[in-house]
C-alpha cells in the first residue's frame, strides 16, 4: 500500500505538471457566479448594515448576469469537452444549469422579506445560496465521479447550514442536523460505490467507466457498485425507502430553504444520478433497471398515501415532492429499450415543469403564511375571501401537480407515460399502470386543500380584509405562474425539442 | 373576411373568452357592475364573431359543409406529432351555435342573480374560461388538443358547484369531479394506445380514422380501445349506470351551472362518440353498438322513473336529462346516418329546453326559496306568464310535435327500426318499443310536475308572500331567444338537418357504404 502510494508520487514528480486547456467560454457562468458571489461577501463586509437591504437584489442580478453566458453557449451550440471529457458543456447541460439559475433566481425572491423580517442573518444566508447553485451548475457538467462528489458537497454542505437557520427554534435545528446526518451518511455509502468502481476500472471518468465494465456483466461486485451508488443519489433524491429525513426537514427548515431542497437541491441530485446511471452504466441494465423500477414505485406509492393523512401543507408537499420523485425515476427504470436520449429528455421535461409549479406552491404557500402564520391545511379555510388572487394561483399550481390540463405538469406527466410505454414492456407498462393509480390518489390530497381554500368558510375571528403580498413574491409568483402556464401550452412543443438535444 | 375568418376566425372564437377574463383580473372585485359588462360584452362579441362566422359557413352551401372549414393546422407538440389542428364542419356548427347562444344568455341571467357567496368577479371568471374550453372542445381535430380543452371545462365547473352551489356542495363537486376525472384518465389511455397501434404518427382524427380503415388492426384491440373512449365520454353524457354524480351536480349547482352543464357540457360526451369514437372505430363501434343500445333504453326507462320518485323539482329535471340523453344515445347506437342526425338534433334541443327548465327552476328557487314540489302549487296563480312558460318547456321537452323535442325523440326511435348492418335488427326493434314507452312516462312525469307546481291555489305558506312576483327584465331576455329557437326549431327542423347529413355520411364512411341506403 505505501510503496504504491510512493510510486504514484514517484510519478507525478517526474511529470511536470501542466495546466490543461481551458475553455473559458464554456465555464463562464461558473466563473460569472463565483465572482458575483465573491462580490457580494466583500460587499457584506464593506457595508455591513448599511448595505444589507441590497444583498438580495445582488445575488438576484448574480443569477441573472450567469444565465448570459449560458445563453451565449446555447446559441453557439457546440458541445464543449473539458478536462479530456470530464466536463462537458453541451445543451443537456445547458438547460439544466438555466433551470439551476432560474429556481436560484426565485428562491432568492422568495427569501427577500422571509429573512429581512425575520432577524436572521441574511448576507450570509445569500452568500451560501450562491455556493450551493454553483455546486449545482457544476454537477450538470460534470462527467467525472469526481466532479460529481465535490458537486454534490458544494451543494449539500450549504444547505446542511441553511435548513438550521432559525436558529431558535428546535424544529429547525432538528431539520438541519437530521438532513446533515443523512446527507453524509448517504455520501458514506454514495463514496463507497465509487471507490469500488475506481478500484474496478482504475478510472474516475464515467464513459471510461462504463467501456470499462461493459463486458464485465453482473459480477457481485460491479452489483454492489451500482447498488450503493444509487442508494447515496437515493436520499439526495429523497427516494422510498431513504426519504425519511425530508418531512422533517422540510417542515422545520425556514420555508424559502425548503422550497430550494424540494426543487433545486432535489433536481441537482436527479442530475447526478442520471449522468452516473446512463453514462456509467448504460451497460448493464440488468442490474440498474429493476432496482430503479423498485425505488420509483415504492416512492410514488409511500409518497402519495402518507401524503392523504398529511394536516400540514408543508409536510404534504413534502411527501407529494416525494411521489413527483418516484414518477420522474421511473424514465430511468426503461433506458435500455428507449435508448438513454429519451429517458434523460422526459428526466429533464419532467424536472423543468416539477420546478415551476412546486416553486409557484410554495411561493404561494409563504404568502398566505404572512396571514395565517400557520401550514396547516386548516387555516386555509375561506382563503378565497381574502386572497382570491392567491387561491386561484394555488389551485393552477396544485392542478398542475396533480397533472391536469392545460397547466404544465400534465405535459409533464404524458412524457413520462410515453417514455414506459414505447418500449411495451412488462416492466414499462406495470409502472405506468402504478404510475396512473398514483395519480388519481394524489389528485385527491391536492383537492383537499382546493376544498379548504373555496369551499369552507373562514372560522371565527379571521381576519377578512385583503392580502397584501410583497411586491419579490409577486414576482415569482408571477414567473412561476407563467412558465407552469406555457410548458402545458404554448411551449411544451418548444420545450420538447429543448431537451431533445441530449446528445450523449 | 374570409381571410381572416380563414387564417384567425377559429383561434380568435376560442380564445377571446379568455381574454375576457385575463381583462377581469385586473379589475378589483369591487367593481361589480363593471365585470358583469366586461363579462357580457365579452361572450357578445364572440357570439357576434361565431355568428359571421357561421353565417359564413352557411353560405359555403352543402357541398362543403362535410369538409372541414377554417382550418388551422400548425406545429404544437413537434416531438408526439400532436398539432394545433382546429375546425368546423356540420356536427359542430351546430353545436357552437349553442354554446355561442348559451352563455350570454347565462350571463344576462346573472346580471342580478349572482348566487351566495357573491363574488360576482370569480363567478363570472369562471364561466368565461368554461366557454373557451367548451368552443375548444368543439372545433379540435387533435385528440391531445381535444383532451386538454375536454379537462379544461372540468375545473370551472367544479368550483361553481363547490363555491355557489348548494347544500350539499362539497359532495356534489367532489363526485362531479372524481367521476369525470376517472372517465377521462381512461379516454387519455386510449387516446395513447390508439396513437401507438397506428404507427405512432398522428393524433389528428381525420388521420388516425384514414389510418385505422387502412390498417389491418385486430379487432379486439379496437374493441377494448373503444371501451375506453366510452367510459369517458358515457360518464360525461352520461349513460346509465354512470350517470349518478348528474344528479348531485344539477341540485347542487347554482342555476347558471346548471343551465350550461345541461345545455353544454353533456354534450361534449355524445360529440366525443360522434366525432371521435364511431368515426374512428366503425368496426368497434358495430361490436359495441348493441350494447350502447342497451343502456340507452336503460337509461330512458330508468331515468322516467326516477322522475317520478323526485320530490325536488330541479333533481326531477336532471333525471329527465338522464332520460333525453337516453335517445340521444339510442340514435348515436343504430349507427346510421339517420340516426345520428336525430342524436346531433336531439342535443341542441335537449340544451335548448332543458337549459330553459332549468333557467326556470333557478327562478322559482330564488322566489320560493324552496324545490320541494308538495310545498309549490298555483305558479299560474302568482306569477302567470312564468307559469305558462313552465306549460309550454314541459310540453317541449315531453316531445310535442311542433316543438323542437320532438325532432330530437321522434327520429331517434325511428332510426332504431333499421339499424346499420352487422347489428341485431330484432335486438334494435326491441329497444325501440321500449324507447316509445319511455315517451308515455315523460308525458306522465312532466304533467304531473306542471300539474304540482303551476296548477291549483297557492300553499299558505307562500299565499302572501311579496317576493314572489312574475317576470324580470332581464328572465325575459335570457329566455326569449330560447324559447323562440325551441318553436323556430321545431317548425323548421331541416336547418339542423341539413347542416349535419352530409358530414355524418361521410364521417360514419365504411359503416354507410355497407349498411343502408
């Protein structure tokens, strides 16, 4: 063991060491939002109290100011290889990293007034949000276990921090050191995956990997790999049986967070596992497809019938951001009929839609929480009286969710159904008839909080005067509303073809 | 004109409700008066907009009303082939022009009828983006544009029914809903496998219809996908035995969703069989057709007796739509040209006189602030010209001759004699004794409701009573046209006729050529 490790140093002292080259074009929304969140700590530091007002604004214009380049490559269109393909920036990654900046851009919104009014500490609540997107947009380019694992930390160990920041209340610091315990146990694991597939291959690049083990079939070793790779992205993905952090985590995290774990956090983690899954093994199916058919089942049903008996909306969207999880692995339980394009493009669709009508829930979610102080379902009652607006923005969100027409999700959901139906396959079509069920049980949880909002009257005592709901929710709301409204619509043709470019 | 009716006409039809209501939005609720003429302005022009158009149509004479007229066919869904591919052709003219009728009409009824709990801005939202999702429903030749519009109506209505309707609101919305969702989940299913079965091609009707003919497709796969377009569109219609969440959705509705459920949305589940499922399926629909049969006179005879047992006047209006629907449904089922213009004729008249029936229980409900026949009597007393008006829809919709019902019932039990070929002619003859019978128990249960209600002296209890006068203004200009049409109709009968024949011989195709002249 010593004298490898002396050998390997052996070598990299005989081999100067010179720098690769580096595309800067292709990295330039990383480097955009490293500087931009550089600048807005030093900008923390320089104006301490005076300048806080303006920190959100900041790291809102950062997000913006990244998705330039990111525009500017999706024009160019030419798939950029880093790194000898450890990094690569073509279109797939491209449409991820502008939903990761996008989802950045709301979450940021929808912080504004929750934390300026709350007596948290704000500039630096921000200045992880940066760190945690830029993990993000990081992991949509990284084809390197490597790559991979430092991404994941980069997102996860910000908003390990982030969901404890109520700092005074318990519920908080039960959610953050809960997701801080699973989310390194599940790296433990995750981490122990890829050392054997390292010491299988004795490389760390995915396609490498996958040529490597192509022929190599379904020794128990290469099993286990697979098995605890998919396990670690598992509780990233809050899949069934792994999920059982997110409920609590997400109730007792400030709700801004919980929106960025339920949305962003939870679409890096699909990112990641789909690169390992459809690059690293395209190869051997036969173990990756029916431990995923398991875990997307098992996560759609636990989801959506723990989520009936749910009382508080907070924890309901939880459990029913659980089941949108099982639906969106099932594409991955099919890859090999499909061919790895089409599973990853309903992935994708899937996680664009999921993102704008989870985060216009939410949003609305914090909204009415300015009147009632309370997620339980209950106190929505007679919502209509006095947040029609907001009682209509719901039911759009929830009828989207719950994947009917013309709102975004149900485009959302027919591509996930034509995805395990073309291939007519027994396992395809038994998960789309699981798949199906699901979806009228969830329609039921989401007509419970319709009901409340329009049909129950208000109790006693309600205060009965109009909302009014500051102007940063406003806005995502409104861009929520209207990018739920167009995938279903207008765009879901457009969209489509968006996400057709995966080229792998 | 015609350029823009060509390149526009449909889309601005379809979606100007909506704009309507984007309009709405962004007046304070407050400002009632001003959304009910935003509101009504709205539905006005578009009907004004369907007319010209219509108009336009008319004039294109018979020869092409069998093609599809207006058409815009453009790039919606690139990836599954589904387009934006709307137009009109003779089975949904007429079927606009009812929706297009319709809905101002409601809308002038609500000018002072706002049901509780107010909110006249949401109530009148509501009906506007119901009116685009039904005008949508009826100009898509694309099963997934169909599909989307055909969900769209859905959720209007569900909140109409929770928010302004009655008592039992919560359980009426929530059957409404689960009911349809049900149906539909399974249509979409079958709208899928149809997509796949074909080649994975089209979604658009003409095309999948060209390519199943073509097709060499097994019989039972289109059997079973049949079955699954009819459970969506008979629970939307709906057939015996799904037809249990109509009732409670027609009590419980304020009367302006119930007028427009009547009038309309029940329509869209027989237009779906028209439109979609027998041209489609032909051969299918032979194996199905004795079985649709069936239920229809189930229906007929089930839904007459269930009148009789009503003790609710607006319930006993919703069973008789079970009952009408029942002859629409028998005349869709022979499969027969004729029988399929009596079922496109008995739609528009059932909308026409059950929407004003229900108009009319909506009226005595805000006077007499009950339903309940025993606690009614002397209408004819109290408020006459109403009364009479009672008189003259029972006797419509009982099917008098001279009256629009007729054409609706008549044909239908007539087209049962000979149905197309391939289907028990014996089995069909049977349905249609018991269809005729059926017409005896609606004489007797719509008498016999006119004779509780309108007829004899006034109860005690409403004697006296200051708030149960005759005719408003604006009863009187909801329901003029309505009952205009239903006389207009029932005198000249072959306007609707004509319009839908040649489109409905060439629709039904390979069914015609092999069956009767």
């Amino acid at each position: 063991m010593v004298a490898t490790l002396l050998g390997i140093l052996a070598q990299i002292e005989q081999a100067p060491f010179v720098r690769p080259a580096i595309d800067w074009h292709a990295v330039a929304p990383e480097l955009v939002l490293l500087a931009g969140g550089a600048l807005v700590t030093v900008f923390d530091l320089i104006f301490m109290e005076r300048g806080r007002k303006y920190i959100p604004t900041l790291t809102g214009l950062t997000f913006l100011a990244a998705l330039v380049p990111v525009l500017t490559l999706w024009d160019n269109g030419i798939a950029r290889s880093l790194f000898d393909g450890a990094y690569i920036t073509d279109r797939y990654a491209l449409v991820l990293k502008a939903l990761f900046l996008l989802s950045g851009y709301v979450i940021v919104l929808m912080s504004t007034n929750y934390m300026a009014e709350g007596d948290y500490y704000d500039s630096e609540y921000y200045q992880l949000i940066s760190a945690s997107i830029l993990g993000m947009l990081v992991m949509a380019s990284s084809r390197d276990l490597i790559g991979i694992f430092v991404a994941l930390e980069l997102i996860s160990i910000p908003a390990y921090l982030m969901a404890a920041w109520r700092k005074r209340d318990l519920k908080s610091n039960e959610a953050g050191l809960k997701y801080m315990l699973m989310g390194v146990f599940a790296s433990a694991i995750m981490l122990y995956g890829m050392s054997l597939l390292y010491g299988l291959t004795g490389d760390t690049k995915l396609r490498s990997i996958s040529s490597a083990i192509a022929d190599q079939g379904t020794t128990p070793i290469i099993t286990m790999a697979i098995i605890f790779v998919i396990i670690g992205f598992g509780f990233k993905v809050s899949a069934v049986p792994f999920h059982t952090w997110a409920p609590d985590t997400y109730e007792g995290a400030p709700t801004p967070l919980t929106a960025f774990l339920a949305v962003a956090s939870k679409a890096a983690g699909f990112v990641a596992l789909m690169n390992v899954v459809l690059y690293a093994f395209e190869f051997q199916p036969e173990i990756a497809e029916p431990f995923i058919w398991l875990l997307s089942a098992a996560t759609m049903t636990v989801g959506n019938l723990i989520a009936i008996r749910q009382t508080n909306v907070v924890r309901l969207l939880a459990y029913s951001g659980v089941a949108q999880a099982g639906y969106m692995l099932a594409p991955l339980a099919v890859y090999e009929v499909n061919g790895i394009e089409a599973s990853a493009s309903a992935v994708v669709t899937y996680l664009v839609i999921y993102a704008a009508m989870n985060l216009g829930a939410f949003a609305v979610i914090m909204a009415a929480a300015r009147r009632t102080r309370s997620g339980e379902i209950d106190s929505y009652r007679g919502m209509l009286n006095w947040a029609p607006g907001l009682t209509v923005l719901m039911t759009i969100f929830l009828f989207s969710l719950a994947g009917i027409p013309p709102f975004g999700g149900w485009f959302a959901k027919f591509e996930v159904f034509r995805v395990l139906l073309t291939g007519n396959t027994f396992s395809g079509v038994s998960l789309a008839v699981i798949a199906a069920v699901n979806s009228v049980v969830a329609a039921f949880y989401y007509l419970n909080i319709m009901k409340n909002m329009w049909f129950m009257d208000a109790p006693e005592g309600t205060d009965q005067s109009k909302l009014k709901i500051p102007s940063p929710l406003v806005a995502a709301l409104a861009i929520t509303l209207i990018v739920t409204l167009v995938t279903g619509t207008v765009l879901a043709g457009p969209l489509r073809n968006a996400t057709d470019f995966l080229a792998f | 004109m015609t350029e823009f009716f060509n390149d526009w006409g449909i889309t601005a039809l379809v979606f100007l409700p909506l704009v309507g209501a984007l309009l709405m939005m962004l007046v304070p609720a407050k400002d009632e008066e001003l959304h009910k003429t935003i509101a009504l302005g709205t539905t006005v022009i578009t009907g004004v907009l369907g007319g010209f158009m219509l108009w336009d149509f008319w004039g294109m004479g018979k020869a092409n009303w069998s093609t599809l007229q207006y058409v815009q066919d453009r790039t919606w869904i690139d990836v599954i082939n589904a387009r934006y591919f709307v137009g009109i052709d003779g089975i949904s003219a007429p079927l606009i022009a009812l929706t297009l009728l319709v809905v101002p009409l409601v809308l002038i009824y609500s000018w002072n009828h706002i049901p509780n709990p107010g909110n006249a801005k949401m109530f009148l939202i509501l009906i506007l983006v119901l009116h685009t999702g039904m005008l949508g429903s009826f100009v898509a030749q694309d099963l997934v544009l169909f599909f989307v519009f055909f969900e769209v109506v859905l959720l209007p209505m569900y909140f109409m029914i929770g928010v302004w309707g009655g008592e039992q609101r919560l359980y009426a919305a929530i059957k409404f809903f689960l009911f349809t969702l049900f149906g539909s989940a399974l249509m979409l299913v079958s709208f899928l496998a149809l997509y796949w079965v074909t080649g994975g091609t089209t979604f658009s009707i003409p095309g999948l219809a060209d390519q199943v003919a073509a097709g060499d497709i097994a019989l039972g796969t289109q059997v079973a996908i049949f079955g699954g377009m009819f459970l969506g569109f008979g629970i939307k219609v709906p057939m015996f035995p799904f037809h249990t969440w109509l009732p409670d959705a027609h009590t419980q509705a304020p009367t302006q969703g119930s007028v427009i459920l009547a009038a309309v949305l029940l329509k869209l589940g027989t237009y779906g069989f028209v439109r979609i499922a027998i041209p489609i399926l032909p051969e299918a629909a032979v194996e199905w057709a004795p079985w649709i049969g069936l239920l229809a006179v189930i229906g007929i005879i089930y839904g007459a007796l269930g009148c009789l047992a009503q003790t609710d006047m607006k319930r006993l209006i919703a069973f008789s739509s079970v009952a009408h629907m029942g002859y629409v449904m028998l005349g869709i089922a022979t499969l027969t040209p004729f029988g399929i213009n009596a079922a496109i004729f008995g739609m528009v008249a059932h909308g026409l006189i059950t929407g004003m029936l229900f108009f009319i229980a909506g009226s005595v409900k805000d006077r007499f602030h009950t339903l309940e026949i025993k606690r009614l009597g002397g209408l004819l007393v109290q408020a006459p010209k109403m009364g009479w008006i009672l008189g003259f829809c029972t006797m419509a919709s009982l099917g008098l001759p001279g009256l629009a019902g007729f054409w609706g019932e008549f044909p239908a039990i007539l087209a049962a004699y000979s149905p197309a070929e391939g289907i028990s002619t014996t089995l069909f003859r049977v349905y249609m004794v018991i269809a005729a019978l059926g017409t005896v128990l609606a004489a007797g249960y719509l008498l016999w409701l006119l004779q509780r209600t309108a007829f004899g002296t006034p109860s005690e209890e409403f004697a006296d009573d200051p708030e149960i006068v005759d005719m408003h203004a604006s009863e009187w200009i909801a329901w003029l046209p309505l009952l205009v049409l239903i006389v207009f109709f029932g005198f000249l009968p072959g306007i609707i006729f004509d319009l839908t024949d040649g489109t409905v011989v060439d629709r039904l195709g390979s069914l015609v050529a092999e069956g009767s002249p």
